[in-house]
C-alpha cells in the first residue's frame, strides 16, 4: 500500500489529478489527428503523472516537505480541473470552431502550467529520495551488524564442529551476497537522487515562476537554485555537494569535505549562519575553494599557477590578481589541523591536463604540530661485582 496516505492524507487527490489527466488526454484525442503543440502538451502530462506516482513511494522527511506537498497535489488538482472543463465545455458546434481558432494558444498556457507543476514535483521527488537514502544507509549498517555477528557465531560453531564448515561457509556467502544486494540498492537510490536534483538546479524549464539565485561553480558554471527550497544553509550544501558530486575537474573533493565560501558580489565572504537571511531573487553568489597548506612561503605566489606575487596588492576584500593567469586568490588564517591531501605547491600541478581553471582560490596556512623529541634517558648504571 502506498505511504502517501498516512504521511499525507492526499492519497485521493493524486489518484483524482490523474484520473483529470487520462479524461484531457481522451478529451483532445476525440478532435482528430493531434497537433504538434498537443503531442508536446501530452508529454509534459505524462511525466507530472509520473512525478506524482514518485510521491506514493516514500515518507516525508520533515513537515515542510510534507506542507510542501499538499500544497503542490492541490495546485496540480486544480489546473487539471480548470483546463478539463475549458475543453469540456467546447463540444458544441460553435464552441468546436472558437477551440480550432484559439487551439495552439490554449495548449501553450497549459503546457507551461504543466511544467511549472512538473518541476515542483521533481524537486519534491528529489527531498523524499533522500530521506529515502539515509533510510537505506540505516539498512546496510544494520545489516553488516546482524552478518557480522551471524559470522562470529559461526566460527565458534567451526571450532566446536568441524564437520559444519559447509553449511557455515554457505550462510558466510549469503551474508556477504545480501550485504552486495543492499551496497547496489543504495547506489541505485543514490543515483536516482542526484539525477532529480541535478535536473532541478540545472535546468528551469520557460514558464517558471518561483524565484531563483545563481551559485557560479568554481570554475565558472552557473547552477540557478529555487528560493522555495533554500531553507538552511544544511539544505544548499547538499544540493551543492549533489551537483558537483563526481566532478573532481571542478573541485569536488574541496566542495565534499566542506572546504569552500561563497563569495558575494563584493567580494566578501558570506558566512553560513547569515546566508539564508541574505539570499534573495536574482543574488550572485560565487564559489571559492579552501586550498589548506603548512607552508607559508606559499602566499607569495600565485596558488592557480606558481607565478610570484608577493608585491601585488590587494583588493578591499583581500583578494589578489595575479597578472600571469589571472585568477583571483586570497590568505586566511586557519584555525584546525586539517590539511590538504596533496603536496602539489600549485592548483595546474595536481589537476587533469585540459581542466578549466578554478576562479577563486583561499590560502589558508596551517603550520604543522610540532615533532615530539624524545627524552634523553641515561644509561642504567652495571654492578661489576666489586661496588657500583
């Protein structure tokens, strides 16, 4: 049974909305061959069924989603509604005619209210699926603990019984199968995630009327993010930790373990805790990795390619230019252990041949903990028999 119900009560809703949907898709059908904008439209409408039968397969991971989605089904119920009975209404002979005139415009306004809904969903799809994923996790933490002990039982009954090493070494590869069942489902659901949410943040289909910021990649990509969904600072760090996923020529590896800013219009750091409050339509923000080094000889030179520029100077918000390559780098001062995981002195050194330049770089210069020295011990003094 599906968990839309108890999660949201909103069950009949959806079954309602897609019922609205297959009596439009007949409805047109009945008018002769479809047009090109029809079949567009018929597309469109396929893929929000999909979306909404998504809903039926996961919990709501908090109340927003939740409100989020009663609100999204109901606004989806009613244009279905409101389009059936446009076209309903238009089975006369006068009204045939005025529908033939005003076909093309008609479809287009709905296609475009179709896809406004679609996307909300998507988005929607995209949150369960990831409570959906730590649920998973859940499972194959639990599941390598029941084997594990399922093994540990097993040796104790190989020492006491060696005539049952078969039927041990049979339930040891069943353990191990399902621990690989559950790793595969895990991916799988991983990457239907990230699918959704790349889809959502990299693409805003024409007719979309929610409010957006962009995020410039560290090397330039603009990745457009819904205000809707931005609710914490936690929030867009997954969809920017989703997005760069897998892209080490674009600084994955800076971005996955949190070494990053963003970097307003100005050139000022923006922190974390006064972000969300800041963030509005239209607002630019760019990314900037955190590049952690132990030597501090280094902030003489450029770190995008090694070019000297201890006497250049800086702007008001303490970034550098550096006139060989042109990237823009800035020092700060570190305040933990943490350093990078490379010995390369400069970014061209330990990247792919051919990558496209990251835009902004930190330095941040964290001195190594000092070596311990071992405390001299002296000689125990040797009894040679006649005194000491």
């Amino acid at each position: 049974m599906p968990v839309f119900t108890l999660a949201y009560g909103s069950f009949g809703d959806i079954v309602s909305t897609a019922q609205l949907v297959v009596k439009i898709v007949q409805l047109l059908r009945r008018g002769g061959p479809p047009s090109g904008a029809w079949t567009e439209t018929e597309t469109e409408l396929k893929a929000l069924v999909s979306e909404l039968t998504h809903l039926t397969l996961h919990q709501a991971p908090d109340p927003f989603v939740s409100q989020r989605i009663q609100q999204e089904v109901s606004r989806c119920h009613l244009v279905m509604t409101r389009f059936f009975t446009k076209i309903n209404a238009s089975q006369g002979l006068v009204q045939k005619i005025v529908w033939a005139v005003t076909e093309e415009k008609e479809l287009v306004a709905f296609r475009a209210q179709v896809i406004e809904r679609r996307t909300v969903l998507s988005v929607l799809v995209g949150l369960l699926n990831s409570g959906a994923l730590e649920a998973v996790r859940d499972r194959v933490s639990a599941v390598a603990e029941v084997v594990g002990g399922q093994i540990e039982t097993v040796g104790g009954q190989v020492e006491a019984v060696a005539g049952q090493v078969a039927t041990v070494s049979a339930e040891i590869g069943h353990g191990k199968a399902l621990i690989r069942h559950v790793h595969e489902d895990l991916a799988q659901q991983f990457e239907t995630y990230q699918k959704q949410i790349l889809a959502v943040i990299t693409h805003v289909p024409h007719g979309l009327a929610e409010e957006t910021f962009i995020v410039i990649s560290p090397i330039g990509v603009p990745i457009p993010i819904s205000l809707v969904y931005c609710t914490s600072f936690e929030v867009l760090d997954l969809l920017l930790k989703t997005y760069m996923c897998g892209k080490r020529d674009a600084g994955s590896r800076y971005v996955d373990r949190g070494d990053y800013s963003l970097i307003s219009s100005s050139g000022e750091v923006s922190p974390p805790s006064q972000l969300i409050s800041t963030i509005k339509g239209s607002v630019c923000l760019e990314m900037s990795i955190v590049k952690r080094v132990s030597d501090a000889s280094l902030l003489e030179k450029c770190p995008h390619c090694g070019h000297a520029c201890e006497n250049l100077e800086a702007t008001d918000a303490g970034w550098i230019a550096c006139q060989a390559c042109s990237g823009k780098f800035q020092a700060l001062t570190g305040n933990d252990s943490k350093l990078d995981e490379t010995a390369f002195s400069t970014l061209v050194d330990e990247r792919p041949a051919g990558s496209a330049p990251f835009r902004r770089v930190q330095i941040a210069v964290q001195p190594s903990p000092p070596k311990k020295i071992p405390f001299p011990v002296e000689p125990t003094p040797v009894w040679s028999g006649g005194g000491w």
